[in-house]
C-alpha cells in the first residue's frame, strides 16, 4: 500500500510542484552558407571542389610510396614500412581499406579517434661540447601521430599545393608557406634584399 501511495503521489498532478516559466532565449540563427562565400575575396567558387573529392586508390598509393622509411610509429605501433609491404597494389585489402577510411573523412567529416592522438617523445639537444642533454627542460618535445593520419594530411596537402599552384593568386607574392618548393629562407633572402637596396 505504501509503494501504490508513493506512485499515486508521484504521478499525480497536484503533488508535481509547477516551475516558473523561464524567458526563452533567442533561437540561434541557422548557418548562412552565403556566410562563407569564397566570392567575397574575389576567389571562384569552384577552386575548392577537388579539395575534398574521395580519393582515388592510385592517388593513395603514391602518396604512400612518396613517405621516407623507417619513420617512428604513432599510437597504434604501425610504421609506414608495414603499410607500404601491405599496401602492394591498388587492390590490396589494406589498400581498399584506407580508401573507404578516406572517402569518409574527407565527405563527411568523420575520422577515427586514433588519428587524432599522439605519442609526445622528448628528443635531445646537443651541448656546445658535442655531448646529448640529459635533462628534460633541455629537450625538445615532439608529438608522433599515426601514420594513416599522416596519409590522409599528405594527400590533402598535396591537393592543396596543386590547387595554390593552379591558382597563385589566392596568396600574396610574399607568401612561400604551403608551397611546392617554397621556403621561408626566400622571404629572409627578399627582406635582406630590400635593406641591402635602401
């Protein structure tokens, strides 16, 4: 009888304390995709549509052969010269694999938790008498992320490269940074340049 009595209470109307109304806070404006319309700085819109397509099995492939050796493994203990003996032809299960993982990522935005965490190694600096510091505060720390992450950066990167070179006026003259052999020793040359003439 008790716990009937309980459940009546609980469920009953009067016994439910009503709550002061709360002023609703504006609703949010919906996105805008004129918002970010790449016109506004007099850039095409099409110059960004090959940017994220899906991959290609063959462009995977050769953005994989193109990785050095014997490059430290991240997070998971795979190197890139285990993905290059398993990753032989555009038909390898690795292969196939990488590509879906891709495809995902670059349309719909969605990524595995483990490309986005990273080993932080402390590499040594050298003394001025030739010897390795020993202390960490001397070190310097470097975060080794995994290597299928890595793919997907590089291709993107290359993309962007292609893009930038396709279209140099989207960057001042200035800019050497996300350039095929650009340099930021050209921008000190530049600027040497120009107090050496005034």
């Amino acid at each position: 009888l008790r716990k009937k009595r309980i459940i009546q209470a609980i469920r009953s109307p009067r016994s439910r304390k009503k709550k002061p109304k709360r002023s609703q806070p504006n609703k949010k404006k919906q996105f805008d995709p004129q918002m970010y319309n790449r016109k506004a700085k007099d850039i095409a819109a099409n110059t960004w549509e090959d940017l994220m397509k899906e991959p290609s099995a063959k462009e995977i492939l050769k953005t994989i052969k193109g990785i050095p050796n014997d490059k430290a493994a991240g997070y998971d203990g795979i190197d890139i010269n285990m993905i290059k003996l398993l990753a032989e032809d555009e038909l390898s299960p690795l292969t196939r694999l990488l590509q879906y993982f891709f495809r995902v990522a670059f349309t719909e935005g969605l990524t595995l938790p483990s490309w986005r965490k990273a080993v932080i190694t402390m590499i040594p600096k050298k003394k001025e008498d030739g010897s390795w510091t020993d202390k960490v505060r001397d070190m310097r720390p470097i975060s080794v992320l995994q290597e299928f992450g890595k793919i997907a950066s590089k291709i993107l990167a290359e993309r962007w490269g292609e893009i930038l070179l396709k279209n140099p006026n989207i960057l001042d003259s200035a800019q050497r940074a996300f350039l095929k052999d650009g340099c930021v020793h050209q921008c000190i040359a530049t600027a040497l340049n120009v107090f050496e003439d005034s």
